[in-house]
C-alpha cells in the first residue's frame, strides 16, 4: 500500500470526553473567585422578561473565548462545542453568535458598559502598593465599517482611549470613541481618579501632547497630582527655547549614568490662560544630516509641576509612560481588541469593555495565582505554557476529575493555582 501522508500517522475521530483548553478551567474557576459574574449580573441591564437569559451567559462565553485567544464573536462556537470543558467549569449553555452579536447591540443601547470595572477595584485592594502612576493614551483600531469614522491616520475605524495603572498594566478606565472624536480629555481623567478605591491614590499622571491643555494642567493641579506632559512647541514655546542662554544646556544622562547624545535645560513658563506657571524641561539633540557649518536642533519639550526633581530625574519620570505601549499591545493582540466584532458603534463599545475586563482578569490571576517567574510573561505566553493543555474529563463515584496530559511540574502548578484561587474565594 503506498502511504499518502507525509509523517506515520492516522487520523481518527475520538467519542471521549476530551478538552484541548484545560487551562481554561483555571480562568474560568478565577472568575468565579473574584466574584465576576455576580458583578456583572448586578450592574448590567438585566432581560425585558422573565425568561431572558442573564447578562453573565453572554459575557462569561465572550470573556472564555478573549482569554482563549479568539478573536471573532464566530469563534464562541469552539466553546459551545467543548462539551468537556463546559461540563468542567459548570457552562450547560452558550449563546449563538448571532444571538451574541444581538445582544451586544442591546446593551449598547442600554449603555449596559457599566459594572466591569469593578474588576479592577477587586485586584487594586490586593495589591500592596498604596500610590500609582496614572498612564493615558488613545489607539486606533481599524475597521471597515460603513459607520466607522476616519481617524487622524486616513483610515478608518475607533479611537478609544485607555488608562492604565503603570505599576500592574492595570485598566482603571476607558471610553470607547469614534476615530474622529478627540474630546473628552478631562473627562477621562476625572473616570480614572473616580475609580480608585478608598485607600488607592494616583500621585503621578504621565501624559502625551494631546493633553497639553489648559483644562488638563488646572484639573491636574487641583488634583494635587505630580504631572508631566509633553509640550507643543507652539510660538511661546519656541520663544521660551530661544531665550535659554548656551550654558543652561548639560548633557543628559541615563539612570545608570550612561551620556546620551542629547542635551537638557530648563526655564519657567505659563500659557495664556493657564491658572499658574510650570517648568518646562527641554531636550534638544543635533540633526544627524545637518549642514556642516550650522547646528540644526531637534526639541522635545516636557512641562510638569514636579519642583522637587532635577530636569534629568524628570526626563526619566516621563519616559515610563513608554509602558502603555506595552498595556495596549496586549489589549490589542493579547486579548484580541485589534478587531471589532459589529458595524454598530454601541456593540463595539460593549464588546470592547468585555475585553478590557479579560484583560484586567488575566493580570489578577497572574498576580495572585501564577509563580513569580511568571510575572512578565504575555497572555500568548501563557496560553502556550498554561491553556492549551489537553485533559480527560471522567467520572469517579460523584467526583469529576480531570486528568491532564502535562508534566509532574505543570500538574503541580495547576494544583498550586487552583489552591490559592481558592483562598481568594474564601478571604
């Protein structure tokens, strides 16, 4: 018999109670510990009637399938049809994807985003850090919906905007936007303060150009926050530069104390309509492909009301706001965000929420469940390593116990996370 495959081996379909996810067992037994789907049945628009199904039977498939790695509201489907593991986690039903897509669109209207949140609240109060550095930045996400407005990139889609806690990666607030919507900054930023729970303060808020505004420096100030936020360099601006005598420029050197091409200065300075003046730390370096008998600068300026720092310490401070690249990333690629699953704006808007959830879920039970050396690793990574794990489910007298095909060392782990799951349920 000539073989017709390339490596020796047969394909057959198997009847057995089999889950190539177990390690959705553990999220799903997280979720369950930190109480989400008592916060979301509360919070959310409940059904019209009697017999309407719950908010969680939509949000636990959607947040499952985020977590999972799915990326389409389609892709539910691989949950529903996951008999093994929907028994394991205690799921009988999931929504159709239409019905799904219905009601997102319900909620959206309802302005059923509300309760979410919470999540964070759970997480910050186990936290031992008392102070946080506030981190604020919209993105794009692009979308060829008929709906979709154009954003500043000439291309359509959403700008929502997100704030995240520098320390844990943390979301402590968001709002959902049309890609032309660049309003609302004070708002957000009013969100993100309102969400801290009692005895959690934000003491440093970090911020781009765009939030170089008048109402954004005062709101900040009568918080009395530390600021820094990059500078337009408008005429009063590039005045303020001119004016800087040579020798109030120094080199600028790294944390480590490494020199850096770039060169650092100070001055005072206030906007027309600001309620007070702030310091304004410029950067300037040398245009690479100037002209041999002139010195072209580049400027980048930052103005912040952090007196107590030298303009060094405040370059430094402002460059963690690098970290929300990394907190959007993984929103986006980690948990699936870069796509939106409706030409409806509130669907979308809902859809997103459950996202920001997920995410804020998985940094939890990395937190609180997962080694220590695990604590920088990606939710691809820890899909990898942790949820697609493949695992027998069977019955014992009146037990079910799921047997997994994993290593004595993963075994373990599964056991240490399923037990301090536990204490956080009774704590």
């Amino acid at each position: 018999m000539v073989r017709q495959t390339i490596l020796p081996f047969k394909l057959e379909r198997t009847e057995e109670r089999i889950t190539a996810r177990s390690g959705l067992t553990l999220y799903a037994e997280f979720m369950r510990a930190m109480g989400v789907e008592a916060l979301v049945d509360q919070h959310l628009p409940q059904p019209g009637s009697g017999r309407g199904l719950r908010p969680s039977t939509y949000v636990t498939p959607l947040s499952l399938t985020l977590y999972g790695g799915g990326e389409t509201i389609e892709e539910v489907r691989e949950i529903r049809d996951d008999h093994t593991l929907r028994e394991a986690i205690d799921l009988p039903s999931i929504p159709s994807s239409s019905a799904l897509g219905d009601w997102l669109k319900r909620m959206g209207q309802r302005g059923g985003i509300r309760g979410m949140d919470r999540v964070a609240h759970k997480v910050l109060r186990r936290d031992h850090r008392r102070s946080y550095t506030l981190l604020v930045d919209p993105t794009i996400i692009e979308a060829e919906k008929r709906e979709a407005q154009m954003t500043y990139l000439g291309v359509q889609g959403y700008r929502p905007v997100v704030v995240t806690l520098k320390e844990l990666g943390l979301v402590i607030a968001s709002t959902f936007k049309e890609g032309n919507d660049n309003g609302g900054k004070v708002d957000i930023l009013t969100q993100a303060f309102t969400n801290m729970p009692a005895g959690k303060a934000i003491d440093t808020v970090l911020l781009d150009a765009e939030y170089y505004t008048d109402d954004v420096m005062d709101h900040l100030t009568a918080q009395g926050v530390r600021w820094a936020i990059a500078a337009d360099k408008d005429v009063a601006v590039r005045e303020a530069i001119q004016a800087m005598p040579e020798e109030a420029w120094n080199p600028l050197s790294t944390r480590d104390g490494l020199t850096t091409d770039r060169e650092v200065a100070e001055t005072v300075h206030s906007t027309n309509h600001g309620n007070a003046a702030f310091r304004l730390i410029v950067l300037r370096w040398r245009e690479s492909q100037g002209d041999l008998f002139t010195e072209t600068y580049h400027y980048h300026c930052i103005a912040t009301n952090m007196l107590d720092e030298t303009p060094e310490a405040v370059v430094w401070r402002y460059n963690e706001r690098a970290h929300i690249e990394n907190h959007i990333k993984e929103l986006k690629g980690g948990v699936g965000l870069e796509r939106m699953p409706s030409g409806d704006f509130a669907a979308n808007a809902v859809h997103f929420a459950i996202g920001i959830m997920t995410y804020n879920l998985f940094l939890a039970q990395r937190l609180l469940t997962m080694p220590e050396l695990w604590q920088s690793k990606t939710i691809k990574s820890i899909r990898w390593l942790l949820v697609e794990v493949g695992g027998k489910l069977v019955h014992h007298g009146r037990q079910l116990i799921l047997r997994l095909a994993a290593s004595i060392e993963k075994y373990r782990l599964y056991l240490e996370m399923r037990q301090r799951t536990y204490a956080l349920s009774s704590a």
